[in-house]
C-alpha cells in the first residue's frame, strides 16, 4: 500500500462557519458538523483546540491538566514526566474519569531506541474473586449493571499510580513528588467549574449523595459546583502530598492502600441510604500484590504506517488493528465517500465480532493476538463485506487459527445475541511529546462517569467501577467467554492509545475516551486522516459512527445530516441516535492527538466542542 499523502494542517483547515457549509456542499465532506469553537471560562488557561509549534506538546480534555504538562516540558521534563504530570493534574479537575482509585493503558515511543514500549495499569479483580461473582446469590440471576457499578463489588485493585512510577522509573527524568506538584498546586488553589464538570456532577447526584466523602466533597450544600466557581480539593492535595513523601508504598503496602480496601468492604453510605450498596471485597493484600506489567505492544501496518496499541486485558489494539487489516483490502478514498464509511463500519463490526469471542485478559485465557493482527486474518475477513449490502449482526466471529480465518463468505446466518456494552463519555485520554522526540499516548480511568460513586473518606478521589467490564455471564451461551470475572484477573478493556511511526520516526498518536467507542473512535480519526486525507483537528471534530457489531450504528446527530447517509441506509445500515444502554449519544469519544509534522513541527490537537472542548499547547508555537 502506498505510503498517505499527508494532508495540509493548513490548506485543509475550514476557518469560519460559512466556509464549512461552503465545503460540504461542494464536496460533501465528513468534516461539516463542526460546533463552534469552546471558549474558556475566566480564570482558566487557554482552551485552544489546536497549537502548533517545537519542543514539545500536550493534549488533554482540560486546560489546567495541559498546562500542568506544558509546565514540566518547559523545565526540562521529557515526554513521560509530562504525561504523569497532566494525569495527576486530570486526576483533580477530572476526577469522575481518572485519578489514582482507577487504572489504564500507557504506550510510549522512544526517540532513542526507536522502540514502543506499554504499561498495562489496568486493575485486577480482588484474589476473591469467582466466575459468579456478579450473579446474585439470592436470586441466581445477575445483579443488574447499575447495582453492580454502585456498589463495593464493583472497586478493583487500582493501577493508577502504579503506572505512573513504573513510567518515571523506567522512562522519566523527574521524581514523582515533582510530576505531583502541578495536581497539588490545582486541588489546593482550585479550578473554575465548567458546564461538563458541573453536568457531569448532576448526573451523579442520586448516587453522590448516597455516600457520605462523595457528597460532602463533590455536593458541597447538596448541590453540584456552580459553573464559574473555584472548586478546590484539599483532602487530595494532602494524599497526593503524602505520596509525594511516602512513595507509592503509602498505597501499595500502607495506609492508603488499607483505606482503600477498607471504603470498598464498607461502602461509607448515609443512614438510611435509598440505594443498596453491596459491600465489597477487596483486601490490602490485593493491592500489595498489585502489578503493573510493561509489555510489547500490538502492531499492524496500514499504508506504509506502524501502528502500535495496547495488547490485552485490552481490546484495544488487536480490534482497531484488525479493522484496519481488514480496510487494507478496499479503495478507502476520498472519491466515493458512500463505500468509504460503508467500508468503515463493516470493518469495525467484523473486528467487534471476534474481539466479542476472543478478547479478554490473556493470562487466563488464549487470545490469539497475533492471528487477530495478521495482514492475512484481516485478508481472509474482508471477504464479508459486499459494497451493496450490509452485514447482518452479530457476525459469526473467525478464528485466526484455521485455514481462511475460519470464514465462510458470504456470511452465514446471524447467531447469538447481539453485543451490548457501555458507551459512556467516562475516561481521558492525553498525549505528550518532548523536544528530544518522546512521545506518550495514555488513557486512564475510572471506568463510569463518577465510577462506583465510593470516595476514600479524607483522601479526595474515587474508587474505579472496572469490575463492571466483566461480562456478568456469558455473552454467547455455548461459546467461550474469554471476560469472565476471576481472581487476579484484568477485565477487557476498549481503550486504544495509539502511536503510529513512520520510517521509525513518530508520524502520529492519539487516543479517546468512551467505552467500547473509544474503539471506533481511534479507528474513524485514522480512517479520516489516512485515507480520506483530512488534517488530524478535522479528523477529530469529524462527526462519529461507532458500529459494534450491532444491528444498528451509534451515531452523533451531526452524522445523520451529512449527505452520504441516504445511500447509505439504501445500502442498509441503520443509525440510531440511542446506544443500547438506552443512553442518547449527542457526543462520541471525546480525542487528543499529536501529529507529526514533515517540516518538525508537532500539532498538537482536541475536540474543538465536544466534552465542552479539550486544551491542545506546544511549547514554542508558531501560530
Ligand atoms: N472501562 C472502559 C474500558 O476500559 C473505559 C470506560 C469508558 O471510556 O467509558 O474500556
């Protein structure tokens, strides 16, 4: 496959509104339901969806979090320094998706060795932990996914700050208490509330107030923050501190880590609580024995590109990597536009069928993630897709291990129940570059929006829900599920932080939040820009489709009015505007992203509106 042509930052940049109604109607392009630019409150750092520029660069969902990034940049950190720094800075002003009670994924690419090397932070289910574990044992019926993520059961073992020292050991230049102090500064001094934190803070409020550390920290007189308000959290600028002091044995091996497990046993409700918040199991010895592995990434090659993400516990890798093998075999060009997104979304709901059957965490079970990444699986699959007609779901899933991928085309009659999974605008994603070439592409979390509601009384930070991405029981009866819960175990992941190199060298990283979205979401931004040859700031504010492995694709409603969709659905795709959670989808994903320029320049790149637009800074900009 020939090498993309990189598209213009410049050149392919719609500047006004107008301009984008121009453009769409002359070439009907995918970049037409732009919103207007986010604007920052006062008394926030700038919002700038785009910079471009030299020596380094961060991207993140908030502009304190970047600025705490940039900060250690322009004082000599190197590109893992700042990527802790903006996490432990998220942790704070985004703490309903990420801080240290929570996991993630970690890739960095080194400039020295040329290498791409990950860190699985994921958290691992309590050494308890059984098969059954979220059946009820009242009932012998699974408990319902809103009572599991509300509850003790749903906490596992948190990764979090594990990754952040295994990053700076092996990679950083900084002590963590440094990589500390940008969060410290924030949570003791404050931010100023915006709309997402204040409706994020809303939508959780039947369950905040169940718990008394929540509610007194995120509720302050029974309601959320105003927007326009500073909101300072003194309690995690002291646990942070402590960190800073102790070391992460405070956590791991001391009095945090008995706190931990001890919130989880003993959620601490209100009296007389109107939810029933199951206690949980989770010891200090399962954080004492806590890991967080480095590992090789996944790797496929599409259009000339390496294209690295995380292996399992995460899906991740192996699905946005099968769905651009699968991809590799089509014409994805600009000039039919119909058979490019069609093409899309076939890829992606194949790649969703066999991550169903084969993804989970792999020291329980065989994933055949080198089949699930080989050019030829990806050869033996495309075979599915027709330019006329449309997949029905769920797809039968392949198996890399047998002769033609185990893949009859054209494809069989639908079997099983189709996918349901959660989709929320939970988790963040950030990505860091420094002068001498390092680059981090990092998603953590806490899994849902708030995750299990359960604040550390006196610490200032939840505790994850990622329990809950255990397949409760199995999601095909008779087929092998391979996210079953377990003792030790990592529950499957969707995140996908991606770093693509070019001859070595870094051409691009990127990532995004949004449960088994983030998936499509990674895929479509890559899609957008290699073959459709948008710049990466339209590839991201590009309207969404996310299709997985359902009868119907999740769509943003700006999709539904671009001009492809009528042929589309003539074609015989089905959009919907609600996911299966019942949750509508105003917003899908909510990206970062960093592209490499051929002229040294890095553009540094975030959602111009959605998740009320991410803060993208460089170093030294040059406009
Ligand atoms: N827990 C999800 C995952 O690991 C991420 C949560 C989200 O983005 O909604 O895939």
């Amino acid at each position: 496959m020939p090498t993309p042509t990189r598209p213009s930052p410049r050149r392919r940049r719609f500047r006004t509104a107008a301009a984008v109604v121009a453009a769409v109607a002359l070439t009907g392009s995918l970049t037409a339901a732009r919103s207007a630019p986010n604007t920052s409150l006062p008394g926030e750092p700038p919002r700038t969806p785009v910079a471009t520029g030299y020596g380094g660069a961060v991207s993140s969902v908030s502009p304190y979090a970047t600025q705490a990034g940039l900060n250690v940049l322009k004082h000599g950190g190197n590109a893992v320094d700042a990527a802790v720094a903006t996490a432990a800075a998220l942790g704070v002003v985004e703490p309903y998706s990420a801080g240290i009670g929570g996991g993630g994924f970690f890739v960095y690419y080194d400039a020295r060795t040329h290498r791409v090397s990950t860190i699985d932070g994921r958290e691992t289910g309590p050494s308890t932990m059984t098969t059954d574990f979220f059946i009820d044992p009242k009932t012998g019926q699974p408990l319902s996914f809103t009572e599991a993520v509300n509850s003790g059961l749903s906490v596992g073992t948190p990764g979090t700050l594990k990754t952040w020292t295994t990053a700076l050991d092996k990679w950083g230049s900084i002590p963590l208490k440094k990589a500390l102090q940008g969060g410290i500064d924030i949570a003791q001094d404050g931010f100023v509330v915006d709309p997402t934190f204040n409706a994020f803070t809303a939508m959780n409020q039947a369950r905040f107030s169940q718990i008394v550390p929540t509610a007194k920290l995120f509720l302050p007189n029974g309601a959320p923050p105003a927007v326009g308000s500073v909101f300072k959290n003194p309690d995690l600028a002291k646990t942070y501190k402590l960190i800073a002091k102790e070391g992460p044995s405070v956590f791991y091996h001391g009095v945090l880590g008995q706190e931990v497990a001890n919130t989880a046993q003993h959620p601490p409700t209100i009296a007389n609580p109107t939810m029933n918040f199951r206690p949980g199991v989770l010891t200090a010895s399962d954080l004492a024995h806590y890991t967080a592995p480095v590992q090789a990434p996944t790797h496929v090659s599409y259009k000339g590109l390496d294209v690295y993400s995380i292996a399992p516990p995460s899906s991740g890798g192996t699905t946005v990597g099968e769905a651009l093998n699968i991809l590799s075999n089509f014409d994805v060009s600009p000039s039919d536009q119909v058979q490019a997104l069609h093409t899309y979304d076939e890829a992606s709901r194949i790649a969703f069928a066999d991550r169903n059957r084969w993804v989970g965490d792999a020291a329980f079970s065989n994933v055949p993630v080198k089949g699930l990444t080989s050019a030829l699986y990806g050869k033996e699959r495309s075979c599915l897709i027709s330019p006329t007609s449309t997949l029905t779901s769920p797809v039968k899933p392949g198996d890399p291990s047998v002769p033609g991928g185990g893949t009859t085309c054209p494809s069989g009659t639908p079997t099983g129940t189709e996918y349901t999974g959660t989709e929320g605008l939970s988790t963040t994603h950030l990505v860091t570059a420094d002068r001498w070439g390092n680059v981090v592409s990092y998603t953590l979390t806490i899994e849902q929006t708030g995750g299990s509601a359960i604040t550390v009384p006196g610490r200032g930070f939840l505790l994850n829900n990622e329990m809950t991405d255990f397949d409760f029981t199995p999601v095909h009866p008779g087929q092998p599920d391979p996210n079953l819960p377990d003792a030790g175990k990592r529950p499957r992941s969707s995140m996908s932080p991606t770093i693509l190199l070019k001859d070595g060298r870094p051409y691009m990283a990127l990532g995004s939040p949004g449960g088994a979205t983030i998936i499509t979401t990674v895929l479509q931004i890559l899609v957008n820009h290699l073959d459709l040859g948008m710049s990466l700031e339209d590839s991201i504010a590009a309207p969404r489709a996310s299709q997985r492995d359902r009868s119907v694709t999740d769509v943003e409603p700006a999709f539904l009015t671009l001009p492809q969709v009528p042929a589309l659905e003539a074609l015989g795709e089905k959009f919907s505007l609600v996911a299966p959670s019942g949750t509508p989808t105003p917003e899908i994903g909510a990206a970062t992203g960093l592209e490499f320029l051929p002229n040294g320049e890095i553009q540094a790149a975030a959602e111009p509106a959605r998740r009320g637009g991410g803060s993208a800074m460089v170093v030294h900009p040059v406009r």
